[in-house]
C-alpha cells in the first residue's frame, strides 16, 4: 500500500503473535528505504496507524 507517496508495509499477525526473524529482516528493509512497516496483532492497532498516517499525509 502507499500513502503519500510512502510504501506502507503491514504484516498482521493473530492477537499476541509476533513476527518472524525473516519477516523482521524484511519489515526493517523497508524501513531503512524509507518506507513505513509495522506489525498489527489487532484491529483498533490497525484503525489506529492508518487514520495516523493519514493525518500525516494531510498536513503535508
């Protein structure tokens, strides 16, 4: 996904699980190249960044 021009990277996970040391690796990758990663273990986290990055994205 972008928003703004930024690549967005989500890797959602079931509540309580964590990501993978290959999908961490990633997730830092996209980081390091100026996207923007995370991992979401629920919905209102969810909701949460995105309406965040779009607040963002607005006060450009």
């Amino acid at each position: 996904m972008s928003i703004d021009g930024s690549f967005v990277a989500v890797e959602f996970k079931r509540e309580g699980a964590k990501a993978t040391l290959l999908q961490e690796k990633n997730l830092q990758q996209i980081i390091k190249s100026g996207g923007i990663a995370s991992v979401i273990d629920n919905y209102e986290s969810f909701k949460e960044m995105i309406l965040e990055l779009v607040k963002k994205s607005k006060r450009r």
